[in-house]
C-alpha cells in the first residue's frame, strides 16, 4: 500500500519543528525513520532545497523555501511526482497563512501546530488519489522534477562525520549529483620567493625609467 505517514514543517537555519501531523505510528521502522527526520534537520541549511532520502520500506522527501522545509515520509512505493506535490501544497498554505516574520522570531518547537489540521486534510487527499482535484497539473511537477530531479541521500551520507559539511545550494545543479571544486591551499612565502619578487620589481622600474629616457629622446 503506497501512502504517506507524516509531514513536518521545520524552519532550515536551525532544525526548529514549526508543525508536524501528530498521527505517528510506533512501528520500529518509523521510530528509525523520525531519527533520520531529526538528523535531515540539522543538516537542511547545508542541502540542496529538493532532496529524497530511502530508508527501506520508507522515502523521507522535502523541499526548502524561504527558510523553511517541507518534510514528509511515505512508503517506498509511494509515486515521488505526488509527494513533491504534496509538499508544494504545504509551502504554498503555509507561506500564505503566515509570514516570514513570525517563522524567523519563533522560538519555542511547534508553536504552528495548528497547522496541522492543513497537513491531514492534504494527506487524506493525496492518500486517496480518487479524490483528488483535477486541478493538480502533476504534468508539470513531472517536467520539473525530470529536468531538476531530487539529490538522493545516502543513509551513509547523512550519518558521516563530514557528510554534507561544504555543501552549498550554489553546487547544486539539478542533476542528482553534488561535486564541489577541491580547496587549494597556498603555499608558504620562501625566502627565494621573496627575492625573486624584488628582483622583478627592481627590473620592471628599470623598464620603466627607460622607457620614460626613450619617449624623452624621441621629444628632443
């Protein structure tokens, strides 16, 4: 059965959970899955803003907008063009219900939970895909998400030390794939160096004198 379990809302510069569905279960997989959910938020600030992570016989999706992420799991199974939309649809209520004011100063976790009354009725809609609007173009989503698919993480990319710790959005090229330029490290200044810089100096003044004793004898 392809359904989708749950959603968060979690602001990206600090993992801070803004509203969530309430409705877990207490399976073993899912209490594995709401680690990986609490270990995607720490990291959000560092990921591309539209990435899958499989756990299994569970897909942990999210997008990121305007410093916040949709965060939502499904069964495996579940079609990835409806999960994008589903969380399309929260960032769009959500942006419109409340401004980037009241998500930036929050401090306490959850404090839009109210919100999650949005979440269940969008979940009952795209978990009886019957009843959902005909307005939904997923033909589009579709295009979107085959031109910029999602960055698929790695269960050993998000539990290692330094996974995804020089990861920018700019390095994100829509391709499923991350490569960052490697980091050069410049060498120390040897005294040879040092001399032969001045000497250069030194032989580029003398060019220029000469220079200025040539335009000088043309003159004359």
């Amino acid at each position: 059965m392809s359904v989708i379990l749950s959603a968060s809302v979690v602001r990206v510069r600090d993992g801070l959970p803004l509203s969530a569905s309430t409705d877990y279960e207490q399976s073993t997989g899912m209490q594995e899955c709401r680690k990986y959910f609490k270990m995607l938020s720490k990291k959000l600030s560092q990921l591309p803003d539209r990435c899958t992570l499989k756990t299994g016989h569970y897909n942990i999706n999210f997008i990121s907008s305007l410093g916040v992420s949709y965060m939502m799991l499904c069964t495996e199974n579940y079609p990835s063009v409806l999960a994008f939309c589903f969380l399309d649809e929260l960032q769009k209520e959500f942006i419109t219900t409340y401004n980037m004011m009241k998500t930036n100063t929050a401090v306490r976790p959850y404090c839009f939970i109210e919100f999650d009354n949005f979440i269940q009725r969008t979940k009952q809609r795209y978990n009886n895909t019957r009843s959902l609007s005909t307005k939904m173009n997923l033909a589009d989503m579709q295009t979107e998400i085959k031109l910029r698919p999602p960055y698929q993480i790695s269960v050993s990319e998000l539990g290692s030390a330094n996974g995804f710790s020089h990861l920018s959005v700019a390095e994100y090229k829509g391709t499923g794939k991350i490569s960052a330029a490697p980091h050069q490290r410049l060498e120390p200044v040897t005294l040879p160096g040092i001399v032969s810089f001045v000497l250069s100096l030194l032989c580029g003044a003398l060019n220029l004198i000469r220079g200025f004793h040539a335009i000088e004898s043309l003159l004359q």
